[in-house]
C-alpha cells in the first residue's frame, strides 16, 4: 500500500517532489554517489555533472518536460531537508513491458536504516511487480531490495555510461 504523499515515517515524511525540490535531490544525488560508489566507479563518474545540470535535469524530468511525461519523484524530508528519493516509471526493458522499473532510490547514508528508503520504495512502486538495476558490487542495496521481495533474475549488463561497471537486474513478481 502506498502511503499518502505526506504520510510521516517515524521522523520522515514522504511526499512527492516538485520543481523546487530539484537541487535538493541533486544534493542528495551527488553526495549519495559519492559515498556509496567512490572506489567502485571510476572518478569522474562517479562526479558526474555539475550540480546545477543536475538540478536542470531533475526540474525538467519532474516537470514532466523529458520524453517520458510525467513521473513522480518522490522525496524523505526530515525537518524539511530532502534525505532520499525514489523514481520510478514503466520498464525500459522489452521483457519487462508494462511492469514498472525502479529507475533510483538513493537515501543519504546517515539516514539509511531509518525507514526512509522503506518509505521511498512503497511510495513509488507499492507492492507492484518490477524491476531494477543495480550495481553488482553492492551488498547493503541488494539485501534491501531482497527483504523488499526482489531477486536477481541472471541478467546483467556492463554499463559504459558508469565506466563499464557490471549491473545486475533484480525483479520481484512474475518473471
């Protein structure tokens, strides 16, 4: 079940974003990267753009002014900081189609393990069949998203857009 889009968790709340929210959620974005990918990913991926390119972007995707429309992005805010947040929209893969895919969850290290990325997780897929990729040399990911229903279904990918880095599909529902 979803929780309504300014229901509290513990301390959190989830809502969903808006335009102003989007250099928060670069914010969040850089400095998830940088803790959880340094000395997985080359550096200058894992730099990445600028934060105002970021933030454009974000504001365009949540704007719904991307090729895809409008998807939600949704947001943990703590005393009105963003600490986390999750996209998610219709499958990119062709075996997946019309399932969702879980395209980012990202939760600032000091705040995981306080159900924020719960709450993100069910605000943007609910218990709906889907799928993700993720970094394979990702421990602490994978068990979240295994407690949440997911399995590595053996596809995979090297990504040149994060330096070749070895990606792994995990699924939950029909397969």
């Amino acid at each position: 079940m979803r929780p309504h889009p300014s229901t509290p968790v513990g301390e959190l709340v989830i809502r969903r974003a808006t335009v102003d929210d989007a250099r928060a959620i670069a914010r969040v974005q850089r400095q998830s990267w940088r803790e959880t990918y340094t000395g997985k990913l080359p550096d200058a991926v894992v730099r990445g753009r600028p934060l105002a390119a970021r933030a454009a972007a974000l504001r365009r995707l949540i704007a719904g002014e991307t090729s895809r429309g409008i998807q939600p992005v949704w947001v943990a805010e703590l005393t009105g900081d963003v600490v986390g947040f999750a996209w998610a929209g219709p499958s990119r893969d062709a075996d997946r189609a019309g399932r969702l895919e879980l395209f980012t969850i990202y939760v600032l290290r000091a705040h995981q393990g306080t159900g924020a990325g719960q709450g993100l997780l069910e605000a943007a897929i609910g218990s709906a069949d889907a799928s993700l990729w993720m970094l394979e040399d990702n421990p602490r990911a994978r068990r979240f998203y295994e407690r949440n229903g997911f399995v590595a279904d053996g596809t995979c990918k090297d990504d040149d857009r994060l330096g070749g880095a070895r990606e792994i599909r995990m699924v939950r529902g029909e397969r």
